[in-house]
C-alpha cells in the first residue's frame, strides 16, 4: 500500500493517542469525518495498524523490574527450538521477544515485580528450557526513549 500524506498524519496521530474520536481525527488531519474513517479503515484492512492499546508505567502497576536478557541456544534443534518460543509467547513476563544475528540468538525484554520474581522465571521457566544454553541479563535501570511508534522517513 503507497501511503499519502495524509495516511502517514492518521498513522502518527493514532499512534500518539488511539482513543481519539474520527471527529477529532479528521480535523486534526484536514479531512472530512467520512473521508477520514474511510481512510482508517483502509489502513487497518491493510494490516498497518496491527492493534490499538494502552501503554502502562510498569512501576506504577507494580512491576519495577526490567531486564533485557540475552539468550543462546544449545543448537538450532527444530522441536527444542518450537518449544522456546511456544514457552516464550506464553509467558507474561516476556513483553518482547527477537531473534537476532549475533552472539546470542534470542533477545527477551523481561518485566516482573522484583528480583525474586525474575529469579523465579530464570529457574522455573528459562533454564528448564533444553533448547537454552545460557543467557546474560542486563537490568535496565531506567528507560531514557520508550516509544512504540513509526515514523516517516524521506
């Protein structure tokens, strides 16, 4: 899909505040209502707007913790590999998961409670996994850019 300029002002006013109102959208963006709504809907049937949702301060929910933890396999066993991430997608822990060149295969953004609880899903959970051979674990002590959103590049 060729995106206008207009589909790029959508996508970016969307990603700063979801909850805006097609009204709001539209006038925002220089649009009619039914032209406007046309236009998000397009874009989601495309796919490019893949979900809308609200994005927490994990500190403030009770999740203080964070770490980014950096995984390597034993080898690239098919089922043991089919399993890492049939685990990995079901854990609540785990807000992100990439696989990557480089040293380690896997890449987890961790967020827990505590450091109990993140020992908890080391010992309970990563390490029982026979694909995993180690992983390294850098805490994040503060975030200085978090931000979800795409933006257009000329």
């Amino acid at each position: 899909m060729d995106l206008d300029d207009f589909d790029w002002q959508l996508l970016t006013l969307l990603q700063k505040d979801c909850r805006i109102s097609n009204a709001g959208l539209a006038e925002a963006a220089g649009l009619s209502a039914s032209s406007c709504w046309r236009r998000v809907r397009a874009l989601e049937e495309a796919g490019l707007v893949q979900r809308y949702a609200a994005v927490l301060d994990p500190a403030r929910v009770g999740m203080g913790f964070q770490a980014m933890v950096h995984v390597q396999l034993t080898r690239h066993d098919p089922e043991k590999l089919a399993e890492f991430i049939r685990v990995i997608e079901t854990r609540p822990e785990v807000v992100e998961c990439y696989a990557t060149t480089g040293q380690a295969d896997y890449h987890l953004r961790v967020i827990v409670s505590d450091l109990e609880a993140y020992n908890r899903f080391l010992e309970e959970v990563l390490f029982r996994l026979p694909a995993v051979a180690s992983a390294q674990t850098n805490v994040i002590l503060r975030s200085v850019k978090s931000y979800t959103g795409i933006s257009r590049r000329e």
